[in-house]
C-alpha cells in the first residue's frame, strides 16, 4: 500500500478493533448452546433434524478449524513480530490450539454419525462435553489477553489485511455471504456495537432480514420452531 494511501485511510491511524472475532466466538457459543439444547431434549429431534443438526456441527467445526488455522499461520507469528515480549502467551495459544484438535475431531465423528444414523443424540453430547471445556476457555483466554495484543499493536488496516489473508480469501462469494449472515444472527446491535461496525443501521437491518433468507444462513432449518432458535449471540464486552 502506498504511503498516500495510508494516510488517506482512517483505519490505518486507529487501534485495531476486533469486533469480527467476537461476533465468530459468539455465534460459536450459541450454536453449540442450541446444540446442546436439543441434544439434551431429543424429543425436538425428528430423524431429519438430527442429521441436520449433524451436518451444522460439522460446519461449525470445519469453520471453527479454519479459524485456528488462520490464527496459527498468521496472527501469532504477526503478533509474536511486533510484540516479542508476549511470546508465553502466544505459545500458550497455539498450544490451547492443539489441545482442542482432539476432541474436535472426536466430535466430528459423532456428528457424522448422527448424520449416518450410526449413533444417538447422546454419543453426540458425550463428545460435545468434552470439547466444551478447553474451547470455552481457551475463547476467553484470547479474548481478554490475546486480542488486547493485537489491540495494542496494529492497526485496524492490518486487522483487515490479516482477517483477508487468514480467512476471507479462502470463501467464494455466496459462503461470504453465508458466513456473515450467519455470525449476524441473533446478535443485539444495540448503538455500541453498531459505531464499531461503521456501517450504516439499515445494512444491518437487511443482514437480519431479507438477506439472511437468500443466504440461507447456516443452521437456520435445525432451530426452526425450537426453544433453541431463541438463543441469542452474547457479545463479550472490550
């Protein structure tokens, strides 16, 4: 980028804002909150919506893996550049990392299974408990240590930069799309977070309307007519 072309951007003179990484921690959280809802209450759970539901907690995982991957190759190292001191701490984040590959995959197999109708509702749950632990905390780790870092040394320009390497540029289009809709859903855009998005309030109001149903977010089907659909994304204060 050009050096006219920092100064002209506005984000290449603020802290960056890691509002994106909330929003993806939150939707995670409540999916696997509605998750285990329905697990925990097998009686919402037709034949059709267990695979379903299947199918949408492979799709977190796979997204969940495509987040530490791209974490793992290019925040850590970045941050790790410009903040050397903090290097214990990103140690302790890939090392978080890894302690969650196994249990992820464990719950991938049961998720399959779900789908295949070779196991139950509570093969699936067994797995998901044992996941819950380590991701839990390792989110809240990295939301109160690690993004303070990356607050304290980039740019919200590079935030932007990294976020595209890492994880956009790996989405066609019409996933974009589906990814966006679904890390919107159920978010409370009270006025805090709608300044920190900068982006105007009726782009947000088709995010959780119209555009939504033509993205077909992600797990829209498997909470329909539940008393999971009503959980909501919770949004950790910074």
């Amino acid at each position: 980028m050009s050096e006219m072309a920092v100064k002209r951007s506005p984000d290449a003179a603020r802290p960056a804002d890691t509002l994106t990484m909330t929003l993806f921690h939150a939707a995670l959280r409540r999916d696997l909150e509605r998750a285990r809802f329905l697990l925990e209450n097998p009686h919402w759970l037709s034949p059709r919506r267990a695979r379903s539901l299947g199918r949408m907690l492979l799709w977190n995982m796979g997204e969940l893996r495509r987040h530490h991957e791209g974490e793992d190759h290019f925040l850590w190292p970045l941050l790790l550049e410009r903040s050397p001191e903090s290097s214990d701490l990103l140690d302790a984040m890939e090392d978080e990392h890894q302690a969650i590959d196994e249990p992820l995959a464990d719950l991938e197999a049961a998720a399959r299974g779900l789908v295949a109708a070779r196991n139950g509702p509570q093969e699936v749950l067994a797995a998901l408990d044992v996941l819950e632990g380590p991701l839990r905390a390792h989110l809240e780790h990295e939301e109160a240590d690690g993004m303070d870092i990356a607050t304290r040394v980039l740019t919200h320009q590079e935030w932007k930069e990294f976020e595209q390497r890492a994880w956009a540029a790996g989405y066609t289009p019409l996933e974009a799309l589906r990814f966006l809709a679904w890390i919107c859903d159920g978010v409370d855009w009270n006025p805090s977070v709608l300044r920190r998005t900068r982006m105007p309030v009726p782009f947000w109001r088709v995010m959780a309307g119209p555009l939504s149903s033509i993205a077909a977010v992600p797990g829209a089907s498997v909470w329909a007519g539940t008393p999971a659909a009503r959980i909501r994304s919770r949004l950790t204060p910074r």
